[in-house]
C-alpha cells in the first residue's frame, strides 16, 4: 500500500483516506500468530486464516467515504 500511495503522493486523498492503515497492520499481525500457532494447534490456525479472509471481503468504508 504504501507503493501506490507514494506514487500519489503522500498529500492525496488516497493517503489521507488510508491513514494509519490499521486494516494492513492487523492482517501482518493476525498473519504472523496464526503461522506460530500452526504448530501448535492447526486449527487455530485455519480460523485465523479466516478470519483475515473475511475482515478484508467487508468493504473498506474510508476509501468509499473519500472518492
């Protein structure tokens, strides 16, 4: 994400609609327990997985707020 918001510039309404970008930073988070916990107990695992999944099929409403 932050490719594409350098490529608009850091002062664009895409920059400014993305923020903080807690959305990204919860999947890297959630991401990174579900491979740890993957060893442990697999089907913890899976809905971790799944969960992210579907966290990102809702539809982001700073975006559509902004355009």
């Amino acid at each position: 994400m932050k490719i594409i918001i350098a490529g608009h510039g850091h002062d664009s309404r895409l920059a400014s609609a993305i923020g903080k970008d807690f959305k990204g930073k919860l999947s890297l988070a959630a991401y990174s327990a579900a491979i740890a916990t993957a060893f442990l107990q697999p089907w913890i695992s899976c809905i971790i997985y799944t969960l992210v999944a579907v966290m990102w099929f809702v539809p982001d409403q700073r975006l559509e707020r902004v355009i």
